[in-house]
C-alpha cells in the first residue's frame, strides 16, 4: 500500500525512485541515505546497501528458491556469481532429500 501511495503521488517517469531532477539517484546518494535510516533505525550494526541484495539472495534461497531464479532476479549473468550466496548458509540441508533415498534397494 505505501508504495502504491508513493507512486501516485511522485509518479515516477523512469526509476521508481528518481532525484528531484527525474534522474536515478547516484551511488554515494542511496548509500547516505541508507546509513542515515540504519542510524534513525538504531542498526549499530556495520551494513551496507549491498547488504540488502545478499540478504534478500540468501532468504530466497534458505526458502528453497532455484538457483536459476534467484540468478534472474540479481541480474547475474553467470550462474557462479550466484553461487557465492549458497555457502553463507546450512539452513535447510538436513531436510534436503536424495532421489537414491527413494530408491526400492
């Protein structure tokens, strides 16, 4: 709802979230903006805006998400970029079955 909120009123031309002059915002801008909502959030924890990209990878594949579509949604080209995400976590592994378990031997 806020972000349909948002679009209505901003509306958007090209970035759904564009600088007051229509353009995407610069690096350096999204991550003090970043920084100052950790602060105001009091996250003294060390996070970056790349942070937000490895956590949303790693939950989608923790929830059992194809390594194929979470490759789509980063935008990697290669699939061994997105494999760095899968050795961060064991959640999971034990409930990973094996075609031979059902095997009749």
């Amino acid at each position: 709802m806020l972000l349909r909120d948002y679009f209505k009123t901003y509306q958007p031309k090209f970035y759904l979230f564009e600088s007051p002059r229509r353009e995407e915002y610069s690096v350096n801008s999204i991550q003090s903006v970043f920084r100052s909502t950790c602060s105001k959030a009091k996250i003294n924890k060390k996070t970056t805006v790349h942070t937000l990209r490895y956590s949303f990878a790693t939950h989608l594949f923790e929830n059992g998400t194809d390594l194929r579509n979470i490759q789509s949604q980063l935008g990697h080209e290669s699939s061994k970029t997105t494999e760095t995400y899968t050795h961060i976590t064991t959640k999971g592994i034990e409930t990973i079955k094996s075609p031979i378990d059902d095997l009749d031997i």
